[in-house]
C-alpha cells in the first residue's frame, strides 16, 4: 500500500507533535506491512528527508483551482497512491477530493486538534498583548482590535463550513479520542457519524525502558513549543517559582524546558524578572536524554488534542501533571495511578501535588512504573494495526 502524507511542514521531529507522530506512524507501517510512504508538505526547511519517506513534494495550493488539480493528480496516479491522509489542514480536504476523483485513492483527514481549537488561535488575548512597531503598524492593530467581534463571529462561521466540508469531502475522518466526536459533529453541523474512526497518537519512541535502568535525577521537565496562547508556559514558571520556595522540600530540584518558539524572550524575561531559580531553557533538543533524568513532567497547556508529551513522558517513567483543560487528557492519564491531573485554574492543588511527589520516593517511583506500563496501550505496534484496519475496511467498502 502506497500513502501520501499531507502536512503544513516538512517532516522534521522537531518540528512539532504533528510532524513528529506522522513520522511514527510512517516508519512503523513502513517496518510491519511494508508500506511505502510519501509526503507531501507546504513549508520547508533545511532538515533532510526521513528514512521511512519513499519521495516528498512540496506543494503550495494555487488560487487556479484547474491547476491545483493536475498538480496533486499528477502525484495521486504517478506514484500510485492508495490512500492520502490529510494531517489537519480542512482546506485541502477537498482539494485532494477532487484531484483522487477516478482513482482508486482514499482520502483520510486526520484531525489533530480538539474541535474548534483553531479559534483560540489569534486569540484577544494576544492580540491585546501585541506591541505596535511603527504608526503604520498601530493603525492595523487598532482596526483589528475595533473589528474583532465581527471578525470572530465571522471565523467561526468559515471554520464551521470547513469542518463540515472536510467531513462530506472525506472517505473517513479521524479523530484522536471518542470524546471529539459530539463537538465535532455540533460544531459542522452534522448528524452522521458514520466516518468517525478513532486512533490515538502513538508513542514516540520504538522502545519500552525499565525503569531501574533509566539515570532518574531531581529533575522537572517541559517539553513543549513555546507559544503562550497555547501552552501558557508562563503559569508554569510562576507555578515552579512557588514550588522552589518551600526549600525544604524542593531544594535540589531543577526545571529544564526543551522546545523552541515565539515566546522564548518572553520566558526568559519572567525568569529574569521575578528571579525563579533553577529553571533553564534548553531550546530545540533531542528530548529523549531529557525525559531518561527526569522525575516529574508539567503541562499547563490552555488546550491540547492528544497531549503527545504526556504520553513520551510515561513511556519514559516521568510522572505527568496537567490542568483538565482537554476532553483527551483523561484517556491518557488515570489520576493518582500514573499521572496527576489537576482541576482547571487550581495552581495551589498544583503545587502541592508537585511537593507530594518531590518528598514522596515511593509514591513517585510507582507511579513512574505504572506510566511506563500504561503507555504499552499506545504502541507504535498497536496504533498501527489501527490504521491497517481502516485501510482494510475501507478497500473492502469499495469492493461492496
């Protein structure tokens, strides 16, 4: 079986979680059924193409729909695509509908966000937030403040059309937990749910450690992109800096942040300026080393689809904190079993279940144990079987 892969970035693992659980699922299909994987993305860097990836194209979409077509045909029939899936972006969904017209190809949309998550991006808040450059530029940020109530009614309107689209367009729509079906199907309008099927995110990582071979130290770890509006890494450094002033627990215990973005200046600005001891940011990392030290994993994020990071932490025995801000979450984590989930909006449950886990060897360590054993249920093996069973059902549905 041949399968095209659609996503906004070149295949790059760390790029993001997107990119990063594409490739997973690429290498595994590849080494197990012998699949042949392409990609197809529209902004490149300078990475080089992945192992598991037969050919990659980059492709822009064209406002000349005619040409749009020829040019994802083209692809579609050339390297005799079976099956594309389509990470995320609505827009293309019927774009790829129409060039796989007559063919024999499957289009699959693959949504990785929580239904109506893209509205929180451009966000009031951080438009609020945003510091005018020129007049010119001040003149444009108080239009867009004046006429952000039309204009978010307004988004959600298009992004609701293209919810909808995507899912008339598809073959079958993909979701990351059963819980996104009803908010989905509300949000686009929709009654059938015929085309739902749900795969998590596989782990990141083709091993399974035991956790007395893993160099566990006193460390806190953020693997994340530094992005605000999202994941709120600001909460994390104020929660961290509370923690850090019960020394008598907390003395000895370091935060390391991986991941790069936007927000970095920002980060090192409040660490600097409220002086939060024992924090570094490390930028862009292999975040496998990090993950082998460390004990206990934060996450603040405002939202999340699937929490990968969660996920790569238990696989690695670091115990997980996060606020309940996702319907997912709970798939994930069994509170108090292998991971602490935390009531939205309650920083003091927050660190005090950081300072229970810090002063409390034991407690820790067999909840390190339990997230190692929880996270064999999302195995590169068992999501993969997943996804051959929907291209088996779906080539079946076709010979009916």
């Amino acid at each position: 079986m041949n399968i095209l892969y659609q996503t906004c970035g070149k295949l790059n693992p760390t790029s993001g979680g997107t990119e990063r659980t594409t490739i997973t699922m690429a290498e595994a299909l590849t080494r197990l059924y012998g699949a042949r994987c392409f990609s197809i993305y529209e902004r490149p860097t300078c990475a080089p193409k992945e192992e598991c990836i037969s050919a990659e194209f980059q492709w822009i979409a064209k406002r000349n729909v005619k040409k749009n077509n020829e040019s994802l045909r083209k692809i579609i029939v050339e390297n005799n695509i079976d099956f594309v899936i389509i990470q995320g972006a609505f827009i293309h969904v019927p774009r790829f509908r129409a060039a796989a017209e007559g063919t024999k190809c499957k289009i699959i949309f693959a949504h990785h966000f929580e239904p109506k998550w893209e509205l929180v991006f451009g966000h009031f808040d951080s438009l609020i937030q945003y510091r005018p450059k020129s007049i010119m530029d001040f003149a444009r940020w108080m239009k867009y403040i004046i006429t952000y109530p039309y204009a978010a009614m307004n988004r959600e309107k298009v992004l609701s059309a293209q919810y909808r689209a995507a899912y008339e367009c598809a073959d079958r729509v993909v979701l990351l937990s059963k819980s996104f079906i009803k908010p989905y199907c509300k949000f686009a309008k929709l009654r059938d749910t015929s085309k739902y099927t749900i795969i998590p995110n596989g782990l990141s990582f083709n091993f399974h450690p035991r956790f007395e071979d893993l160099p566990k130290r006193k460390v806190v770890l953020i693997v994340s992109r530094l992005d605000e509006v999202q994941k709120r890494l600001s909460l994390a450094l104020r929660i961290w800096a509370r923690v850090k002033h019960n020394t008598a627990v907390a003395d000895g215990w370091v935060m390391k942040i991986v991941g790069d973005g936007g927000d970095r200046k920002l980060y090192e600005h409040i660490a600097q300026k409220e002086n939060i001891p024992a924090v570094t940011l490390e930028g862009r990392q292999n975040p496998v080393p990090y993950y082998e030290e460390a004990s206990i994993f934060m996450m603040t994020s405002r939202s999340e689809a699937w929490g990968l990071t969660l996920t790569e932490a238990q696989q690695m025995g670091v115990v997980p904190i996060a606020f309940d801000t996702y319907a997912s979450l709970r798939d994930i984590i069994t509170d108090g079993v292998d991971g602490k989930v935390i009531t939205e909006g309650n920083v003091d449950g927050y660190v005090c279940s950081m300072l229970d886990l810090m002063q409390d060897d034991a407690k820790r360590q067999r909840m390190a144990r339990q997230a190692i054993e929880s996270s064999h249920r999302f195995s590169q093996e068992k999501i993969a079987r997943k996804w051959k069973a929907l291209f088996e059902d779906l080539k079946w549905r076709e010979t009916k």
